[in-house]
C-alpha cells in the first residue's frame, strides 16, 4: 500500500541509518522487539494520532499499530480521557475517544516514544 499524502519522513537519514545496522540482540536491549529491522524495511507504518489543539501544529502520534496493512481499518473500542504534550507546541491538552484516530505514515519517525497515558487510556479497566 503506497502512504500517498500522508506525513512524509520524519526521522532523519543519519538516525535510520545507525538503527538499520542494529541486529536483533540489540534490538531486544533497547526494547525495540525482534522484528525492529524487518519494520524499518517497510516504508509505511499505522499509528493511533491525534491532532494538537493549538491551530496549525500538526498530529500528535500516540502509539504505533503496525506496518500498513492494505486497506484495513482501525477501530479503537474505548479511550478514556488522556493528556498529551504536543513536542511542536509543548502545550499539554485532555483528549478523549472521539479525538483519536489512525494514520499511515511513511517512513515512521526515529525514536518514536509511545504515549503511556494513552495505552492506559485504551486498557480495559478492572471491576
């Protein structure tokens, strides 16, 4: 599936470049898994987004769901408000299920970091 018009590279050439050398045993000591270098090979990736609320800034990537996979669609089933800090702005906002959605993006950025008030957002909770 080609990411026509979605968020062009991010990351920089120098950074992919150390990151496409690493094998797998030092993918697993920086928490990256196993198939970190097959995903680097796929120029398209999906990830949970939601767009800053300052106008104008651009999306905020929350959490990576795979390599893109045809024309599937993503539904996130629950998402209980989270606060994310957009890295354009640095302003902090509450979001909430109806803000998140899913993107392609080609060639997902270096050193994505997950947003863990989102994946504990989307968790079901306990009774």
């Amino acid at each position: 599936m080609s990411c026509d018009g979605a968020v062009s590279d991010v990351g920089t050439g120098q950074a992919r470049e150390r990151l496409e050398g690493l094998t797998e045993r030092h993918t697993i000591v920086l928490g990256l898994g196993p198939g970190f270098n097959d995903m680097l090979e796929s120029s398209c990736h999906t990830y949970w987004t939601t767009e800053c609320k300052t106008p104008s800034c651009g999306d905020l990537l929350l959490a990576y769901i795979g390599p893109c996979v045809g024309n599937r669609v993503y539904y996130l089933r629950q998402c209980r408000p989270f606060e994310a800090t957009c890295p354009e702005c640095k302003k902090t906002y509450t979001y909430a299920h109806p803000d998140v959605g899913w993107k392609n993006i080609d060639r997902g950025p270096i050193g994505f970091v997950k947003n863990r008030a989102f994946l504990g957002a989307i968790r079901p909770q306990a009774d």
